[in-house]
C-alpha cells in the first residue's frame, strides 16, 4: 500500500455516515499565495484541519483529516476530469503536517484551500471514474484526536454516471424543500423549473433487444439515459427524473405514475428497436401515441413494448385505469398536441446531427405514453441488429455526444410557445 502518513488503525474500526452534497464555495488551489482570512464572528471558534493523511491501493483511497472539532463535510462528484470535491464548512487550515509527496492509487493530484465563506475545500482529481464509498468521524479518545474519513473507490462509468444521476436527485429534492411556499401570501414565489422524466425502457428480467454480441437493451439504454440526464440536470434549468437509474424492473404503469406524481413537463422513454429479418435497417425514430399505428412495423414495436409487464409476471388485468381506458386522439389534433410538436421539432432539429430511420415520425399505441395532459415520447436511439447502430450504442464517444445534441434539442423545445402545461 502506497501511504503519504500513516492512519492509526481505530479508523478502520468506526461505521459509515452518509455523505452530503455540493456547496457553491470558489475553490483556492494549495499552490496559489495563502489568501487573507475569511471575517469571523468574534468569540466563535471555528474547528481546524491540523494534518491530512493519504493512504491508498489500485482500487480503493482513503483520505483521512485531523481536526480540532467537530465538523459537517459535504461532498460531490464532477467528470472531465473525474473529481471528487470535499467542503467543510466554517473550518478553518491550520496544518501540523504536509501531506506527503506523490500521490497513492490512483490519485492524480489534490488541491485544497480556504473559501471566501470561511470554509476549506479539497479537490482530488483521479484517473478514472471513482464514487464514495462512505464517510464517518471519529470523535477524539484520549490522546487521539477527532478525524474525519473519507473511503474512496474506483468504480467503472456505469456507477459513476449512477452517483451523478443520485446526486443530481438529491440536490432537486433539497432545493424542493428549501423553495416551499412561505408562510406569508404577499411573498412571490419563483416559477419553478420545467421538470423532465426520462424513462430508460426495460430492466431487471426484462432485457429488451439484444446485439449479436449479446449486449441488452436495459443496459445500452440506461447507459445513455443517464448520459441525458447528466447533461440536462447539470445545466441547472430542469429538475430531472429518471424512472430507473439501475438495473431494476419498474412496471408500465408505475413509469406513468411516476411522471403524472411528479407533474412532468415532458415525458421521454429511451429504447433501442430490433429487425433481424433485415439486418439493414438503421436509425432514430421517434414515436408518439395514437390508437392506430403508423405502419406495420411501429405496431409490432407498441405491442412488444406493451408486452414488457408479462415478461415480469405482472398481470395487464390489474393495470390502472388510466393506463386501460386513457384514448388520444392525437391525428385530429396534431396541429395543436405537444407530443407531435416535440417528436417535429426533435426530428428537425437533430436530422443533421444523427442518422434517422427512413420514416423518423412515427405513431403507435404504446402503454408507456398513455400519460395524460404530459407532452410524452418514445425514443428508439437505433436498430441493434444492425452492425453500425449497435456499436454506436456502446460507444461512450457518441453517447455523450448524442446527450448533448438532445439535451440543446431539448432546451430549444422549452423555449417554443404553448410548451409545458404544468405551471
């Protein structure tokens, strides 16, 4: 084990206590000059980070600092580099100790200072993506002082890209709460923000289509729908919900509820489709609902999207109303649904951007768009029986680039009049 100092082995001993997520505080790297302490109220003591101690293997880090007190550290995950940031909050840097040189596992460097809020922050970049196991604190025994303990695990990008999605949830839910109604009537509210459910398709036993290498859909899906909702979520103008950020089976009609229980503003199932029969056909197409189906092909895809709950063992009889008896008409209203105005307006503003199938709108009677008064659509990213398609699918390359074409597609959408019925 690689070791900048060394960690007194009752750390190992301690439980767990969940970390927290990001504060906004400017961050001071170590190497630029000391900036002029932060104003503090007059006889408060703030605690003190007094040593760091650095510990680490090829998969897993531990970071370890002395403190004088108690303290409440958040922390957050960033990508482009893979990071991971550390805040505590009114404390203050009084090192005993430099924290060794090099750095152990598969940490590239680490920077820590003082904030202009009178905290610390620490930023630890590494060489792939991590996520954190857990942080706790040792409170201080005899002639031991208090610590605090971060455990810091390589991951793939999968679990990565799960972290951020949680992370992302987190942090809307707070600012939920934090923005509930005052308790004065005269005091405006803010709009809120446009709230977007995406909707990775399948899950768990059901795996959707597969590529000839045997790759499945729930998990090329889920892999870009967490691309999506990074993208979105981090822009800061959408509240995003994923109605599966695993592998994990959720029910059709518990997918529609999720979305009417959130008031969605948009509803987007991500899927990919299937054609063995001719291993030629390629590309996007975007579908939304109608009791009679564009073609042949797009009724044979509503009726095995709609088959998904049997696969599970569920029975279709115990569905919901609003899943059975919920009828769109939307052919007489095209001109005016949002559901066809955004599948138009996806189509038209990407068409240059990415391969399309050869009839890129389509209609169909599928159970997951049955959401009433929720602009709603599905997305087939592409066909995995065709070679091309299927690689693209697996390449993080064009995921995130596909992401971030959706995700400006998106934006663009919500700017359009008559969009978003849930003020």
């Amino acid at each position: 084990m690689n070791e900048a100092r060394a960690v007194s082995q009752d750390v190992v001993k301690n439980g767990p206590q969940s970390p927290q997520s990001p504060a906004t505080n400017t961050v001071l790297d170590e190497a630029q000059p000391a900036p002029e302490p932060p104003t503090r109220l007059p006889g408060k003591v703030f605690p003190e980070v007094t040593g760091i101690h650095v510990v680490g293997t090829e998969t897993m880090v531990r970071l370890v600092l002395d403190v004088t007190g108690k303290v409440e550290p958040t922390s957050f995950l960033l990508g482009a580099p893979h990071r991971i940031v550390i805040d505590l909050a009114d404390t203050a840097l009084a090192l005993q100790n430099d924290r060794g040189n090099g750095a152990p596992g598969f940490i590239k460097s680490m920077r820590y200072g003082t904030t202009s809020e009178g905290g610390l922050r620490f930023i630890i970049e590494t060489d792939g993506p991590i996520i954190l196991e857990r942080s706790f604190s040792v409170p201080a025994n005899g002639g031991e002082g208090a610590r605090v303990v971060f455990d810091i695990q390589k991951s793939d990008e999968r679990a990565f890209r799960i972290a951020i999605a949680r992370q992302a949830e987190e942090e809307r839910l707070r600012a939920e709460a934090a923005n509930k109604p005052a308790a004065k009537a005269d005091i405006a509210i803010a709009p809120r923000r446009k709230r977007i459910v995406i909707d990775p398709g399948h899950g768990g036993k059901d795996g959707g289509a597969k590529t000839k290498d045997g790759r499945e859909e729930k998990e090329l899906v889920l892999d870009f729908s967490l691309d999506l909702a990074g993208v979105l979520g981090r822009s800061g103008k959408y509240d995003v919900i994923l109605t599966r950020s695993d592998d994990r089976f959720v029910p059709l009609a518990e997918r529609v509820r999720l979305a009417q229980t959130a008031r969605a503003d948009l509803f987007i199932s991500i899927h990919a489709d299937s054609l063995p029969e001719d291993r030629r056909v390629r590309g996007t197409a975007v579908y939304t609902i109608s009791e009679h189906a564009s073609d042949a092909m797009a009724a044979r895809l509503a009726q095995q999207q709609n088959q998904v709950d049997s696969v599970a063992g569920i029975e279709l009889k115990n569905a919901p109303d609003v899943v059975v008896d919920i009828l769109f008409d939307l052919t007489r209203r095209e001109q005016s649904n949002l559901s066809i105005l955004f599948a138009r307006h996806f189509y038209e503003s990407l068409r240059t951007k990415i391969q399309f199938f050869k009839e890129p709108l389509q209609r169909g009677a599928f159970t997951v768009l049955r959401v009433p008064d929720i602009p709603s659509a599905l997305i087939e990213l592409g066909f995995l029986s065709n070679d091309t398609d299927a690689e693209l699918l697996a390449s993080e390359e064009w995921r995130e680039k596909a992401a971030l074409d959706m995700a400006s597609t998106i934006a663009a959408y919500f700017e359009k009049p008559l969009v978003g019925l849930n003020e």
